[in-house]
C-alpha cells in the first residue's frame, strides 16, 4: 500500500513543483480556500492557541490573524513540494542569509554548530546553507510513515550535503563525525512540546508555563558545539531572510537550560512581532498549568 500509495500521489506532487512560482502561489491560494474554508484543518487549535497567547486581541483581531496564518501555511506546503525541483539558483535568490559570516566564524574555529530554530517563517528551505560552508548538515527529523516519501524527502537534503537522522541516531551520528574531525551543522528544531513526563525543563513560553525540549543544549555540551540561533524573516511572498546568533560559544560555560532559556526568548521575540508565521496548528500548550511534578 505504501508503494502504490506513493506511485499515485508522487506525480501529482511533481506536476505541482514544476509550476512557475507565480502559478504556484495562486495554487496556494486554492489550497487555502479548501483548508480553511471546507476542511477546517485544526481551525478550533489555532483558535484556542491564539487566545491562549494573546487574550488582549479581539475576536475579530483573532480571525484576521488566523486567516494570515492559514495563507502562511497553505505556502510553506506548496514551498515544500517545490522543493522537489526547485533549482540552486532558484533557490539562493528567494533564501538569503544576512550574515552568514556568523556560521564561517565558527568553521574558521575549527567548531561544529548546534543550529536552533522554531517553527517559524520558513525552516523549509534552509539546507540551501550547505552551499555556502565547509560543514556537513545533519537535520533531526522524525521519520515519514511512508518509506519511500521519506526516502525521497532523504534525497532532497542529500542534493546539498545535508542528511536527515532521527532522534535515536543523533547521538551516535556525531559523535562519530566527531572523532572522525569532521565539521557539521546539526539541526534542531526545538519548540516542540515534549512529552512532560520526559521533560528536564520547564518555563513560561508566551506567559504560559510548559515544558521544553533540552535536546539540542544537552548534545551541544556533551560534544563541546557551539550553539547558534537562527531566525527567518519573511520578505514578501516567497522571499525569506535568515539571521544568525550566536547563543554559546562554548556552552559548558552555561548553567544549565540557559541556552534553552535564551533560545525560547528569541523565538518570543519573532512571534509577537509577526504571529502569523508561527505554526499555530501544533498543540504547544497542551501541558499547561502543570509541572514536572504532576507526572513523578
């Protein structure tokens, strides 16, 4: 089922790659008109997670940003499928990059980089990074139900040096690049909601108390990486930028979960400036109003 399910929805998903972006983007405009007016995909989430954050919005203020998120969304999916044959160049002009000297200091220190980010703007499209650094790219990811769209999401990222591992793999992965001297950029998306039996850490995310994932500042300390935030910028419609920080230099000089503390303040920091480019429709919240010792 999985082969056929793929032999009849990859051709689909490639005749809408080839779309000229002008033609795409109307393509978007469809796709959002089908998700939020007739399916409703997650409309009562993002509502509920929109008035959890901003309870000094109207309902009507609400709805507008609601709609703006939807238009947002219904891109990035279109964004992802073009990924499929979008080209180099393509690509390079529509995601910039303000000062990927931050990332080369850090090649020039012989340092492998921990890259934090949120789901916000656009994540899709940064492995067009490896085109500009020394540096292998690892990715964490969690794994396609599909084995062969995940094959194929695998082989996308390979076109420009950068390799997606799961969560089990992380570790070993590179610590053995690390033995073997080799530099890598390792991303981590990090605002998902950890299961809260789980969790080390837990802090205020937009007023709300919640737990946090600690994974990427754990593995930056145990393999001496310095830890770099980045933050995209939407431009207009299908041109992003993206800006480098530098949270640790070398982490184990941090106590611990300041370097997750600091990430999740910048990624505040995005989110109240522009909301309609965070991904509302993911349940971030859910665990609020407890703490780590509810669920000892």
């Amino acid at each position: 089922m999985q082969l056929l399910a793929y032999i009849l929805i990859y051709p689909f998903l490639w005749l809408i790659s080839i779309l000229p972006f002008r033609l795409l983007y109307a393509f978007s405009d469809g796709l959002y008109l089908l998700i939020y007016y007739v399916i409703g995909y997650r409309k009562k989430t993002v509502k509920e997670n929109l008035n959890l954050v901003f309870p000094e919005k109207s309902e009507a203020e609400i709805i507008t940003l609601r709609k703006k998120f939807y238009h947002h969304f219904c891109d990035m999916i279109v964004e992802a499928i073009k990924s499929l044959t979008i080209t180099e160049a393509q690509m390079k002009k529509r995601y910039t990059f303000s000062n990927i000297e931050e990332i080369k200091q850090h090649e020039n220190q012989n340092r492998s980089v921990v890259l934090m980010c949120a789901h916000y703007g656009s994540w899709e499209w940064i492995f067009i990074l490896q085109t500009y650094v020394k540096s292998k790219g690892y990715a964490v990811y969690k794994q396609l139900g599909n084995k062969y769209f995940d094959k194929l999401v695998k082989r996308i990222r390979a076109k420009y040096n950068s390799y997606l591992i799961t969560t089990k793999e992380t570790f070993d992965t590179l610590q053995t690049t690390k033995n073997k001297g080799e530099l890598t950029i390792n991303g981590f998306v990090s605002d998902q909601s950890p299961k809260p039996w789980k969790a080390h850490h837990w802090l205020d995310f937009m007023g709300i108390h919640v737990p946090a994932h600690t994974g990427a500042e754990l593995l930056a300390k145990q393999l001496d990486m310095s830890v770099v935030f980045f933050a995209v910028k939407r431009i207009k419609r299908g041109y992003y930028e993206t800006t480098f920080t530098t949270l640790a230099e070398k982490p184990n000089d941090f106590k611990d979960y300041e370097i997750t503390d600091a990430f999740f303040k910048l990624v505040e920091q995005q989110i109240r400036e522009e909301p309609q480019y965070y991904l509302w429709t993911h349940k971030r919240w859910k665990h609020r109003g407890k703490t780590a010792e509810d669920f000892a």
